[in-house]
C-alpha cells in the first residue's frame, strides 16, 4: 500500500502543527499553526484512522474480520488477508488462485497499491518457496537483517558460537563480584534490542538468551555485554537457519505445545523463567520465554505457572484455529 496514512481525512480531531522549513517567509513565523486535514505518518491518530478506512473496505469485498486477529481478514472462498500497517500479505491455497486475482483486482479500486507477488520478503522477514517429495511448505529466515545487525556492530569477523548462552554462567551476580557497570549503556541496549526481533519472528531458539538478558537493560555490567555478544556469535554461526513449515498430514497436522521453567534462576528476586513452544506442520508457531511474575516456592509451582502461562497461549491458537478452519480443533495436548 503506497502512503496509506497520507490519504486519510483527519475529521473528528483538532491536530495542530507549526510548518516545516521551506515555506514563503511569513508563513513560519513564530506562533502560527496549521490544522491538519489529512493525517501523518508518526501521529497516532492515523493507526485508528487506517483501521477505520480498511476495515468496512474488506467487509464489502465479503471479508470478515478475526476476532482471534484484527489484523486478520478471511473470505469464504478460503482467501486471508493479513494486514501489517499499509503492508497487506494475501494468503490462499492453490485451488483458490483465481479468487485471490480477483480481489488483487479489486484493491487498486480504493487505494494505491503495488503488487510484489510472490512474496519473497514481509516484515523483513524472508519467505522461502519450497518443494519436498511430500508437498509444498515454506522456510522463514533472517540471513539479510542479522547479516546487517553485525556488521552493525562490528561482528561480522567475530568467531562463531555453537549455543547461544554459556553453561553455568549467573549473570545476575555481576555486581557482586565486583564488575564494572557499563558507561554506554545504549549499545548494550541496541546489541539486544537488534536480535529481539530476531527472536520474535522466526528464532525461537534464542528466546530464552533474550529474555535472561533484556532484564539487565537499566543497569548492564561487562558479563552482560559479553554475553549479548555471545548470543551475535551464535546468529553468526547460524545465519543460514531458517524456521521450516511444511504441507504435511497426520499427527504433525495437529497443534502440539510444550512448556518448562527453571527454579529461582535469579538470585535477585527469586523469580524463575518459563516458557513454551507450539508446534504445527513439522515447525514452531508460536513461542516465548520470559521470567514469571509469581515467587514459586517448590520446583514444581514454577512448572504449572509455565503450564498456565502456555495453556492461555493454546486458547487463543485453538480460537485462532476455529476461525480460519470454521470448526474446533482435536484436544491440545501440552506436554
């Protein structure tokens, strides 16, 4: 979608703004503002705006929206339409091509779009077509952007790391054994903040290095930055990964979940850090790992808060599921 924002009328708020440089002179003087009439990317009306533009556009080309996925459209003739900001991603199976054309054919009718199908690339995230003797599937990757996170910090000649932590090593005791806190705290919080979004969309493999090091954002020592550069010897070693998802039937057709937790990792609170994994078609759909709210005092607390935590991530899968299949899932089963 070419400058969706730009487009939309700014009706029901009074936005004011002083004119930027370049206008005739007078015209920027001290104290005089505009009110704007058509909205601007970096508000946050224009969000709500475009969600109000869209959304009535889509149900008259007899879409219908997820009420697991706002962002999520569904057609009866089995096409989704996956909205992102002004990006817009349609998903169909083959026997549905024809309908997904047609509604292509519609879009340019209301808004300026461009076609970029087959999609190679959403999100920054890049989609890869493959053909196995089994059927069809797809891989996601991220070669492109952690290539460029670590020439961004100087990585990229950096040795390789087989794991992404290493074994044994309590970060939360820097401060008592006596480390340096570190004085450019904002490159510890790039280095992490890079690969969050890595981890988020299709590496689920160091979720649980992102959470463990996320905590020490506000107050990072030496040990922390070692370890976040640790976990960019790990992507480096690993840059050709990619999160496999194949067109399969059977058992590996059905959502399977997984959840586990260590105790009181954290000396500083006590707390433990849990997490789980979805699985579907041979590959992880969904994923986390962050530490618990609640103080678990037995071992086994710590495992049923993870448990519980998952447990709210299957309800929204199951709903989600229901939603794009039109009827329940088989049970569950969390492991």
């Amino acid at each position: 979608m070419v400058t969706a924002f730009l487009n939309l009328s700014v009706v029901d708020d009074d936005i004011y703004m002083t004119l930027p440089e370049g206008w005739p002179e007078g015209l920027n003087a001290p104290g005089i503002v505009v009110r704007l009439q058509k909205a601007l990317y970096g508000l946050k009306q224009p969000s709500r705006l475009w969600h109000n533009d869209i959304n009535p556009f889509s149900l008259s080309i007899e879409f219908t929206q997820s009420l697991a996925e706002p962002n999520l459209n569904l057609c009866s003739d089995g096409n989704l339409m996956l909205l992102y900001v002004d990006d817009i991603s349609i998903l169909y199976l083959e026997d549905a091509t024809l309908a997904a054309i047609a509604v292509k054919a519609r879009l340019p009718e209301k808004y300026n779009i461009t076609n970029l199908s087959p999609a190679h690339q959403f999100l920054v995230i890049d989609i890869h077509h493959e053909e196995t003797g089994t059927g069809t599937g797809i891989s996601l990757g991220r070669k492109a952007f952690i290539t460029t996170i670590l020439k961004q910090f100087n990585m990229q000649n950096a040795h390789g790391a087989s794991t992404p932590t290493e074994l044994n090593v309590k970060l939360d005791l820097a401060e008592d054994r006596g480390e340096k806190e570190l004085k450019d705290m904002k490159r510890y919080q790039a280095i992490v903040g890079s690969w969050m979004y890595v981890a988020l969309a299709t590496r689920p493999d160091i979720s649980f290095a992102v959470a463990s090091l996320c905590r020490y954002n506000s107050r990072p020592f030496t040990r922390h930055l070692s370890a976040a550069k640790r976990v960019l010897q790990y992507l480096k070693s690993t840059t050709n990964f990619r999160l496999h998802l194949s067109n399969c039937s059977g058992s590996n057709d059905e959502l399977t979940g997984y959840t586990d937790s260590d105790w009181a990792d954290d000396s500083a609170d006590g707390k433990s850090q849990g997490g789980h994994v979805f699985l579907l078609s041979n590959g992880a759909v969904s994923w986390q790992s962050r530490e618990q709210d609640l103080n678990a005092m037995p071992t086994l607390g710590a495992e049923y808060i993870a448990c519980s935590e998952g447990s709210c991530e299957a309800k929204w899968l199951l709903q989600f599921h229901r939603y794009i299949h039109g009827k329940d899932a088989s049970p569950l089963p969390i492991n």
